[in-house]
C-alpha cells in the first residue's frame, strides 16, 4: 500500500520538529556558563571542563566565583612569567621540623613558668620573633626549588594590574597553534582577577601518581576559587601573604576549600597531592579544627594556651565597654546600642557560636577575609592571633 503523499509530508513535518526540539535540548545541556582559553598550551586541549563533576562538586559560593572568573590555560614558560616574584618562596616540612619542635618546647617551658608564677612573660624586643626565624630558612630558595613544580600548577592573579606589554610578551611564550579562539583577546582586554592553570604541570603531576589528571586539575582550579573566595584586600592595603604566618593562613584555607569538595576515594587522592606541596599548604586538616573567631574561643575556652597573650587587650577592650553600657543603664538609657553589647558581651553561649551546618574551616574562612577586609586599619591584636593560628597551622600540619 503506497502512502499518500499527504501521510508522507506529515511524517517529514513531525520527523523535523523532533529533530530541530532534539538539537535545541543538546544545545541547552552542552556547555557551561564558565569561559576558558587556551593562551598556548598544547596540554590545554585534556582539559575537560565539560564534566558534570567539576561542577557538581562546588557548593554556592563556589559557583558564584566560578562563573565570574575566567580560565586561561597557559604553558610552564607562561606560568614562569605570570607568577609574581613576591610570591616565590616555599617552606620545605623536612628542614623546619626542628626547628618547630624547638618552638612547641620553648612554648611548653614558658607555661610552666607561667603557672609557677602566675605572671606572663613579655617577649624581649631583641628576641626574634619565630616567624622572623622561619623566613631565614626561606631565604636560600632551597625549598622553592623543591616544590615549585607543584606550586606553579595555579595561580590566582588580579589581571588589571599586569600592563600590555607584560601581557603581549606572556602571548608570545605560548604555541600559536594550541591557542583558541579569542584567547588573545580576551587576554589582553580583562580588566579583572583571572585563573591560569598549567596544564603540561597538572599532567605531568598527574603521571607522577598514576591517577587522572582530571583530578589533579579539579582540585588546582578548586584551589584558586579559594584564593577568590578569600580576596577582600582593599587595594593599597598591605598584603599578609608577603608575609609567612598570611601565607600559611592563606594556603592552608585554600586547600580546605579544595578538600572538602571530594568525598571517598577520590578525598584520600587529594590527600596525596597535598602530601606532595610545601609547609604552608599542610595546615588544611587543623584548619577545620579549631576556630580562629576570638568571642568564641573566649567564651568556650577551647583555645590553645599560646592565645592567651594575644587575647589580652581585647579583654580589656570587652570590659571597658561593658563598664560604658552599665553606665548608661544606671542613667536610665536603654539604647539599642546597649542592647546589643550586653548580648554579644554577657551571654554565656555568645551569637557566633557555629551552627550545626556551618564547617570550622568555613567560618575560619569567614574570619580571614573579615580580617583582609579591614588591613588598611589593622589592629595589633588580630594581628597576634592569625600568627598565632598560623603556627598552629604549621606545627600540626607539618607533624
């Protein structure tokens, strides 16, 4: 039986909406809302980003970062000349060991004196500070040639900063026949912080441990969001990352970030790749441990006993406000103000106490770009306890 050529057309009708709704459907799957080039990598083209589990992994404020950040992936000779040479330095576990061992005794004897005596003991001014003594092991560059294969993987970089020149001679360094569309320009005309991943040096890490170097990649680039996450520095402030105790911080939350993205199997990888970086980035695991939040650790007494010097004048600062309020309610005020430091300052069980959601390290997290935000006006005393977490950081991470 022939079909009647009204039957056919039908057919062929019906046939080309399916296929045209079939390709608007790919169309509205494929892809995501992030922009990545490839400045000259030709280890660029395994980059994946079109996984599910890239993406599926990142909780909100991951997401929020990952969509307003562009990717460019660049070559070793690119990555060479994008890092700053500020930022070149790198702590080696093995070579300070003894020389935090040293530091976790000292503390030891000093509380003991403490207790004996009821009385702090002020350090000396000509006593050097042991972040001071840190850096001096910095300073041969020995670690950095160590472990820079694994630190120039990524890098987190405020691109408005970098002038054309600098830009036209990173372009140079790349293959012209690995770079993408649009690559060029883009590079040349963002006005913004940016993420740059190389890609020959997450494989080659990746051939090292015989795992993916998806992996590998997921975990670098989850890094940097961390890095973006925390970026709250006022511009012309003073930077803590120049500074040992602010890189370690800074490390270390990074890599907490990263971390808790995975879960199983692929969580003890991350672990490995994590074994393989310097002193700085080890803290991640203490990092969700103890909260740096000051009322907090006050009020619970959970603290470790290092704090207690750095807490001194903030005690003071607690007391001499409540004495304020007290008096004004004597004198009949009750004033929102008063309201609210007789809460925050009275309480048993204070109001930034966590919340059975909220992770250590989220809020440690929260506290350090709370404490960025506000370097154009630092306060000597926050200032004692981040390098305070900072040795806590590296003594348990190094351990």
């Amino acid at each position: 039986m022939r079909n009647s050529p009204c039957i056919v057309a039908s057919i062929r009708y019906n046939c080309h909406i399916l296929k045209r709704e079939d390709t608007m459907r790919k169309r509205k799957t494929v892809g995501v809302p992030v922009q990545v080039y490839n400045l000259g990598s030709p280890a660029g083209a395994q980059m994946d980003f079109e996984r599910d589990e890239l993406w599926s992994r990142m909780d909100a404020e991951m997401g929020k970062k990952a969509v307003s950040l562009p990717v460019f992936l660049v070559n070793p000779n690119q990555m060479d000349m994008l890092y700053p040479p500020e930022y070149r330095r790198a702590l080696d576990p093995k070579r300070i060991r003894p020389l935090l061992q040293e530091e976790v005794e000292r503390e030891a004897r000093e509380r003991e004196w403490e207790q004996e005596t009821g009385e702090w003991r002020e350090r000396r001014e000509e006593e050097p500070d042991f972040f001071d003594r840190l850096q001096w092991s910095e300073k041969d560059q020995i670690g950095w040639s160590k472990y820079s294969e694994v630190i120039l993987v990524g890098l987190y970089l405020h691109l408005e900063r970098c002038d054309q020149n600098f830009r036209s001679g990173v372009l140079r360094q790349g293959d012209s026949n690995a770079q993408t569309a649009e690559a060029e320009n883009a590079f040349l005309n963002h006005q913004a912080p940016a993420i740059f991943l190389c890609c020959e040096r997450i494989v080659d890490w990746a051939s090292r441990l015989g795992i993916s170097h998806h992996l590998v990649m997921d975990k670098v680039y989850y890094h940097e969001l961390g890095h973006a996450i925390m970026d709250t520095l006022p511009d012309g402030a003073p930077n803590p990352y120049l500074e040992s105790w602010g890189r370690i911080v800074e490390e270390s939350l990074a890599n907490a970030v990263a971390f808790r993205c995975f879960r199983g199997r692929e969580a003890l990888w991350v672990q490995r790749l994590i074994q393989d970086q310097p002193a700085e980035y080890l803290g991640y695991a203490a990092a969700s441990k103890l909260w740096v939040g000051p009322v907090f650790l006050m009020r619970r007494e959970i603290f470790l006993d290092r704090y207690y010097r750095s807490l001194r004048e903030l005690v003071w600062y607690w007391w001499r406000e409540i004495e304020d309020v007290l008096e004004a309610l004597e004198r009949g005020e009750w004033l929102p103000r008063v309201a609210r430091t007789l809460i925050d300052r009275l309480l048993p069980t204070p109001l930034t106490q966590p919340k059975w959601h909220e992770s250590v390290d989220f809020l440690n997290i929260t506290e350090w770009r709370n404490f960025k935000q506000s370097m154009a006006l630092p306060r000597p005393w926050e200032r004692k306890i981040w390098k305070d977490f900072a040795k806590h950081l590296l003594i348990e991470g190094v351990r």
